[in-house]
C-alpha cells in the first residue's frame, strides 16, 4: 500500500459517540477512495456524537473539504451530531478559505412540490379570467381615452406623436420595401414557372397585383410594424412601470392611456396606410423586374394588367385592414407594457408577448375579414 495514500478509522469515544481519525492528504486521490467506504462505515457503525479528528491529516485541498462535507451529511442522516477538532493552522485556514462552516450548514433543498392537477387548472383558469378582466378594463381605458382626445384634441403630446409616425412610418419605410419587394419577386418568379406552360405569362401581373393589395401587402407590412414598433411599445412602457414612472404620472394628474398610448396609437392608425402602400407598390415592383426580365413582357403591357386587375373596393380594404392591424398592434403592445411587474426580466418577457400576441392578432382577424369580403360580396 502507498504510505502516502489517505486511510481513516473509527474508535469508540468512551461510550460518548464515535471518533474518527483521518490520516494523510485529504486530497482529489482521497476523496475518491474514501468517500465511499466512508459513508458505509457512518451508517453501519457510528452511534452518538462523531468527532472528526484531523490531527493526523497532512494537507487538505478543497476535495478534501469536500470530503468532509460528504461525511457531516453521512453522520446527521443517521442522526450523529458532528464536530471537528484538532485540525493543523494550515487545514483550519483552507477550511475557513472555502467557507467549510457556511457550507455544511446551509439548508437542504426542498423537494419540488407536486401540486393537486386540480387545484392547478382552478389556478389557471383563475389567473386567464383576471387577465381577460385586466384586457376587457385596458380596452375600455382606450376606447374613453379616444373619445376625450376627440372632444378635447390639446389633451394629447402631439409632439409624442409627431416622434411615433416617425418611428413606426419612416424608419420602417426601408425594411417594409425590402422585404416586400422580395416577396413579390418570388411570388412572379414561382408562379410564372407554371404559367410559362399555358402561355399565360400575362398573368404574372394581376396575380401580384391582387395577392399584394388584398393579403400580402397589410399583413407582411404589420407583422414587420409588430416586431419593431409593437415590441418597442411595450419594452418602453413596461421600462417605465418598472421605474415607477407610470406611477408618477398619475400621482401629477396625468391619466397614463392619454399620455403614453394615444400618441402611438395615433401614429401608427395614420402611417400604417401609407406603409401598406409603399408595401403593394414595391411588391409590385419586385413582379414588374421578373415580368419585364424574364417572361419578355413590355412594361406598358405589365402595368395595363396590373391596373385593370385592382378595382377600389380591393383597396379599400387593404386600407380598412392597415388601420385595424395598426390598433390591434399598439393596443396590444401598450397592454403587455402596462402588464409588466417585477424586474428587468419581465420587460424582456413584456417584449416577447406582445410580438406573438401581435402576430396572432394580425391573422386572426385576417382571416375573419377574408369571412367577411368572402359573403359581403
């Protein structure tokens, strides 16, 4: 046997409990070979109190106060009270370096509770028929809101608004033109491979033009409204509620709605039109390079089709749609800010829910105004 190696035993204490005597360095090697037959020896053969004497132990790293940690747990789970005595300056100051005593007393993790499945859907439903309360109330606050900016227009910081449309309508220009000139591309370029087969190559241009007024062109322009302007929305407010100074306002006089949404609301229910127009027309455009490039039309004839094929009461819509999606976008990512309590991370978690619930809102009521054109008609 290495003389060098750790070994450990344990005598009785003069009928008081249990002494056990460690040898050697208590290092990486010995935790390893002792840990086990340690925790063996505790459970099988220790009554009363156990006295860990550590006279003998020539080193002692942060293995070795690992070690025994693992034996101050193997003693009290058989109910032995544990001390330590005798240890080397050298030992006694690596333990108090590693906090030995901090460590060996601090409480045991509870085991996570598993709640009753029943108790836990009542919870649930508890906390979705307060949050429907909390959004029935906020939209009630918008609507009265709207009503005292009418009657009384100097309510409201035009300023603030002036500085919204900037934010959601110009700002915004770039990347609503880029992504949708993109999607009429590829929307020409995909379909003009079919239509190549039946010489219908002429077609390419009311495709796009339809496709981008009555669907593509307000919902690709608010879903990207949503991930920049709704998002900011929200991590704006919920900054402030987190500081306290939607509170401030409020103790001034200041109603909050007024102050914070309208401005935005404003802003966007006027710049998401003129969004969505930019929209269509660049989703246009990216049709228009395919048709001319590569299917040999002329562009006289591609903006002929293109105009024929758009009557007014498509576009219509395309505007009613842009004004509702711009309201549901604020409305919903002002709520999400007013909604955020605790610290910094529930501005982040704010910022998320606004963007999904935004989304969702976006093609739900997408689809109930397809419902509508579609029996309307």
């Amino acid at each position: 046997m290495n003389t060098l190696a750790a070994t450990f035993t344990i005598e009785d204490n003069d009928g008081k409990g249990s002494i056990l005597r460690l040898h050697g360095p208590l290092d990486q090697d010995a935790y390893f070979a002792l840990a086990g037959p340690l925790r063996q020896a505790i459970k099988k053969g220790c009554a009363g109190e156990l006295v860990i004497d550590l006279k003998d132990v020539t080193r002692l790293d942060d293995f070795g106060a690992l070690l025994l940690a693992h034996v101050h747990k193997a003693a009290h789970a058989v109910n032995s009270p544990c001390s330590i005595e005798a240890a080397r300056p050298s030992v006694r100051e690596v333990l108090d370096l590693l906090h030995f005593q901090r460590l060996i007393n601090a409480p045991a993790l509870e085991k996570p509770k598993h709640e009753n499945p029943f108790v836990a859907l009542g919870g649930a439903i508890i906390d979705k028929v307060l949050g429907a309360k909390e959004l029935i109330d906020f939209t009630g606050d918008v609507l009265l809101c709207a009503a005292i900016v009418v009657r009384h227009p100097f309510s409201m910081r035009w300023d603030d608004m002036l500085t919204a449309m900037r934010k959601v309508g110009v700002d915004a220009v770039p990347i609503v033109g880029l992504i949708n000139f993109l999607l009429g591309f590829i929307m020409a370029f995909m379909t003009s491979v079919q239509l190549k087969q039946f010489g219908a190559n002429i077609y390419v241009a009311p495709l796009v033009a339809i496709a981008m007024v009555r669907e593509l062109g307000p919902i690709m322009t608010a879903i990207v409204v949503t991930g920049r302007s709704g998002s900011a929305f929200a991590s704006e407010i919920g900054a402030m509620k987190i500081s306290e100074e939607v509170d401030a306002l409020s103790t001034m006089g200041f109603n909050p709605v007024v102050f914070l949404v309208m401005p935005k609301m404003t802003a966007a229910m006027i710049v998401m039109p003129i969004l969505t127009v930019f929209a269509c027309l660049f989703g246009i455009l990216g049709g228009l390079l395919v048709g001319v490039v590569f299917l040999d039309l002329t562009l006289s004839n591609y903006l002929s089709e293109t105009i024929d094929s758009l009557s007014m009461y498509a576009v219509n819509w395309c505007f009613f749609k842009a004004v509702v999606f711009a309201f549901l976008i604020t409305w919903i990512g002002c709520l999400r800010g007013f909604q955020v309590k605790g610290g910094s991370s529930a501005v982040g978690e704010a910022t998320t829910s606004s963007v999904v619930s935004g989304i969702f809102l976006i093609i739900l009521w997408d689809c109930i105004f397809a419902f509508i054109q579609l029996y309307w008609s």
